[in-house]
C-alpha cells in the first residue's frame, strides 16, 4: 500500500506538515490503515465543542477527532477559508485497532489557500497579539533557510512557551509547522546518506578469501584508508578518558551510562559485550559519542542469572556472534519505529543466549554469553591459526558455505585491527556451534550480500550520536550503518536469522 500523496490546486501553496493523532477513536467502529488519505468534516453544531473536526477514513466513515487543543485553533482558519488541510496516516504507523490505545498517529498537510495569502505577509502592527505573530512569522521565514534541523527543533522548543499566550490562530499554525520544518529537512539529508553510503561503497574491494573447515573471510579494504578521528571505547577506558557504568545504584537493564572524558569522540560498535558492574550487556546500536559528554547507551543483557555488582564500571571483553546480533539489530529496528527507543526484545536475546550455551556445552552459573567463548576456548584458537587478519583489510564478510553470516566494515583498518580479536572469536563462535565441514564461498556470494546491503539502506533519523545512521533491512539482511566524516564509520550486516 503506497503513502497517499496530498493533491494541491495551482492557487494553493502548500505550508507544511504537522504531527498529531487520531483522537476519540474508542467512541467509533471505523479502522484507518497506515498509508490512507482521511477526510476532515467540521462539525460547528457539535455542542460539546464548537470547533470538532471529525476524521472520516477513505469510506467516509466517522473514525474519530482531532484533539480539541488543536481543532481550537486549525477550525477557525478553516473556516475562514484560508487553509486547506487534508489527513494521512504514516505509512510506518503502528496500528492496532482491537488494543486498548486511545489515539493512532495522523499527519497533517496544510495548504494555504488565495483568502489566506495574508498570513505570511508583513502587516502594520496594532496589538500586541498582531506584534507577536510578526515575531513568529519572522522567525518561520527565516529558518526555511537553515539546513540544520537540531537547530530548527531547538527554536521550536525555545518558542513553545508563547503557546500559553493569547495568540492569533495564524501564529499557533506558523508555531505548529516549525517541527514539520525540521522533519522535512531530515528527510531530505537521509535521502542524501543513502545515495553518499552507496558511493562510497562502490569503491570498496573485495580481497583474497581465506578458508578454514567451514568459513571462507572475505577481506574488505578501502583504496585509499586513514587514521580513524576517534577512540575506541577500550581504548578511552585504558587511557582513563571514558567511563561506563549503570545509570544509577538501583541500574536500568536496558541502558548504561558513559561519561566521555576524552577531547575526542569515542567509537562504541553494535554487538560489543561490556563486562561488569550488575551484569554484563551487549551494546544495540553503534554509536559515536562526541567529545566531553554523556551519554545513555542503549544494550542488552546477555547474562540472565546476575543482579550484583562485581565491579563499579565496565570494560569491553567480547562480541556477540552474528546468530544474536542478527535478531537483536531486527528487533531494535522494529522498537525504535514503533516507540523511537533503541530497545531489543530482551526475552529474544536470553533465549539465544541459552541456545548458545547449550550448543558449546558451557557451564554458565549466571548464564552468561561469556562462558561460551571460554567453553569453545580451543576450537576458537583454531580457527584463530587459521584466519589471519588481512593487512590492509578494514572489514571482513564472512560465510558457511554459501551462507552468509555477515559482515563488518570501518573506516579505518587500524580499527578494525583494534577490534579484531573479539570481533573474530565472535563469527568463529558460530562456525564453532555448526561444526560441519562446508565448501569455500566464492566471490560472488559476497559481492551480492554487499550490494543488497547497500541497496536495502533507508534512513534513521535522527542519530544517536553524532554521524549520520542508516538501517538496512529486506532480502534476507539485516543490519544498520553509521556514517561520519563522509565515510562509513561502522557497517554491521548480517543474514536475517529465521
């Protein structure tokens, strides 16, 4: 089903886009589905309010309201014919209609109409309520011009006070359309990552495979590397310059706190354990932290059994195996649409997390994700002797056989040496739980698994951290991408685990 597309007369120009939601909706029977066109119906004989715009879906039938505090003002402009508004709801919505939710997303597409050309122009003040629509207005004008949306949802913060005032309802509207402003804007920049991630691609090759039992590495290597412009998390935590710990003394399982001491940003890959404080956690998306600043991690807990401190901090000691970081990256793509949070589905982790102990045979009192790299310690150090980092290589791709299991691809290969040792335990962890001997894997299995990488790329707006972040998701690979400096900072990419 495809986004409906508002439609506009040559006379109409169209202001922009607000954000709200489906009001009332457990008074009415009538479904809207993500992607609909909704009509709008005023209703000025409705005696609990005046100013009620009813939302009918494609079948003109009642669906629910516009909240009041926004009919209060949208009506009147309506009702002057200076605006035209037509109702969409998001593609990406959420809906379900048999919960117990009071209100579903909506989307609002303004026009203004020739009666209302007057709102935008600069007029004689003779009140105070003229004085501050001229201040907003001017304030509207101006940020059309800017190309940093954080900035623009700062103003809109900034001015969020003035809707207590006694406003014209042309300033509520101009005050209203300062966020559309900024998302429109974002939109556009993710446009821009993708088809910026895609380039860069294009310039990577692929290296001589190596091949040991039942996995063929695939170097990955850039013509031209350099330096990394930031620190590994291990790295800023030997040196002193970052901390993390929980985010108080009770702690919070899905998140952690980092405290960036360093004058540089630190690095924090998708899929790294970090060991310590009440129990250990796997980082859920790949972040860059900007210098001098905390930071709420979003992770996982990949040690069920432990509630207690061991220690006040944590340090980074191993990384999950693709088999977890293919489930977890899917469930957090699929919480972060739908709240906007960077969560897993935590039941989801522990249960890979017990196949994984259960497949090496490990003993794990806590059951910990660590104790199977020490139970598979000896095949590990095999496949160790075996696969030897590249020189030069800034990301591997490996596969079983003509399976992919996924790659992992920096800026830098000093970064990826850094990181190399528990990266690699991790892909040979899950060679180690499929002990069948396969065939080598040709070229072309990973030029193809590169390039639906590339090809399955979509915006995620906004970053965490600093950068620009891309989730990769269709034709069976799952994954996500953070861009920063104009190169691919991190890219993690795995086979949609089943």
């Amino acid at each position: 089903m495809q986004e409906v597309s508002p439609s506009t007369s040559p006379e109409e120009q169209l202001l922009g886009e607000i954000e709200t939601e489906i009001a009332a909706i457990q008074r009415h029977e009538a479904a809207v589905h993500p992607g609909e066109q909704v009509s709008l119906e005023r209703e000025p004989e409705n005696t609990d309010d005046k100013n009620a715009i009813r939302v009918e879906n494609p079948s003109l039938q009642p669906a629910g309201y516009l909240p009041r505090n926004l009919a209060s003002w949208l009506a009147p402009l309506m009702d002057a014919g200076k605006i035209r508004v037509d109702g969409y709801v998001p593609q990406a919505a959420a809906i379900d209609w048999r919960g117990a939710a009071q209100a579903y997303p909506l989307r609002l597409a303004v026009f203004l109409t020739p009666r209302g050309h007057g709102l935008l122009e600069k007029v004689e003040v003779h009140n105070r309520q003229e004085a501050l629509h001229q201040v907003v207005l001017h304030v509207h004008q101006g940020v059309q011009e800017y190309s940093d949306a954080k900035l623009i949802l700062e103003i809109a913060e900034g001015l969020r006070p003035l809707v207590e005032q006694d406003l014209l309802p042309e300033t509520r509207l101009l005050l209203a359309l300062l966020p559309g402003i900024a998302k429109n804007l974002r939109a556009a920049r993710g446009v821009e990552t993708v088809v910026k991630m895609r380039s860069i691609m294009a310039d990577l090759t692929i290296g001589e495979p190596l091949h040991h039992h039942n996995l063929t590495l695939f170097p990955l290597l850039w013509p031209h590397p350099a330096d990394p412009p930031y620190l590994l998390l291990q790295q800023a935590i030997e040196a002193g310059e970052a901390v993390v710990e929980e985010v108080s003394e009770a702690g919070n399982v899905p998140n952690l706190l980092l405290h960036n001491k360093s004058h540089r940003p630190v690095l924090i890959s998708e899929g790294d354990i970090l060991k310590g404080a009440k129990q250990n956690r796997v980082v859920n998306v790949t972040v860059l932290v900007a210098a001098r600043t905390k930071f709420t991690l979003p992770v996982s807990c990949v040690e069920q059994g432990r509630w207690r401190y061991t220690s006040k901090h944590f340090t980074t000691c191993a990384c999950a195996p693709p088999s977890l970081r293919s489930k977890k990256t899917r469930s957090v793509q699929r919480n972060r649409a739908m709240s906007g949070r960077a969560m897993s589905d935590q039941d989801e982790v522990w249960d890979e997390v017990a196949k994984n102990l259960d497949d090496l045979r490990a003993c794990s009192p806590t059951s910990s994700l660590t104790d199977g790299y020490v139970a598979a310690e000896e095949k590990l150090e095999e496949y160790r002797r075996q696969l030897k980092l590249p020189e030069q290589a800034a990301g591997v791709l490996l596969a079983s056989g003509e399976r992919v299991l996924g790659m992992d691809l920096f800026d830098s290969p000093k970064t990826l040496s850094s990181l190399w040792r528990r990266l690699s335990d991790a892909y040979f962890l899950d060679a180690v739980r499929d002990d069948k001997e396969k065939l080598p894997a040709g070229c072309a299995v990973a030029q193809r698994f590169i390039a639906r990488a590339a090809e399955c790329a979509r915006p995620r707006i906004p970053a965490l951290g600093l950068g620009e972040e891309l989730e990769i998701a269709g034709h069976g690979v799952v994954g996500a991408a953070l861009l920063y400096d104009d190169k691919v900072c991190h890219l993690a990419a795995f086979a949609e685990a089943i």
